[in-house]
C-alpha cells in the first residue's frame, strides 16, 4: 500500500453514487399527493420529509446534495454478493414503481465536490 504525503491537487471526493431517480416536481407532486391521502397531516412538511415518511417501509434510500435535490433509490454498494448488476437495478425500479404507482426512468445519479487537499 502507499501513502501519499502532502498536498493533493485536482482530487474530488464522492459523496453518493446512488442508482433511481431524482426527485423532480412531476414526482414531488405525485408523492405529496400520495403521502397526503395516507396522512393529510403531511401537507406542510418539507419535501424530504415527505420522502422519508413514504418510503420507510420500502427498500430504498433518500440522498440530497447541497442544492437540495433529492434522490431516491439504493447506493451502489448495497449490492448483494450473489446479486447481478441487472438484478440490482431491477429490484430498485421495483419498489421505485411501488413508491410512485408507475415506473420511472432510473440512472446513476452522483454528487461529488472539488476537495484541493486530502
């Protein structure tokens, strides 16, 4: 293994790296719509937590960069051992379709930011 000392130039560190959608307003308004009917209490509550309280019962994470965009689906490293890349992906657009009652075109969707020292 080797250690770099010093300085670091042009390096980026990774925040997410997560596969599903991001969260638009078509699809902020259908999931607010579908959080209201479960718990007309939801209305006010800001769209991360409208997010959060739909999708406790599914498989799925909720990511959000510094822009507050929100994504929602599963990091790459939750891939199991004995899963494929397709299967992975599957399972994900799965309960994606499960949160917003129809499918949805998922991706890769990353977050990084420049980092001049490590």
């Amino acid at each position: 293994m080797k250690i770099r000392n010093g300085f670091v130039s042009n390096s980026s560190s990774s925040r997410f790296l997560i596969y599903g959608v991001q969260l638009n307003d078509d699809l902020e308004k259908k999931i607010r719509e579908k959080a209201i009917e479960k718990d007309p209490s939801r209305k006010e509550n800001r769209s991360y937590e409208v997010v959060e309280f739909l999708t406790r019962d599914l498989d799925l994470e909720i990511e959000n960069n510094d822009n507050d965009e929100i994504y929602i689906g599963l990091s790459w490293d939750s891939v199991k051992d004995d899963e494929t890349g397709r299967q992975f992906k599957d399972r994900i657009e799965k309960e994606i379709e499960k949160l917003f009652g129809e499918k949805q075109e998922c991706r890769t969707h990353k977050y990084a930011w420049y980092n001049g020292y490590f």
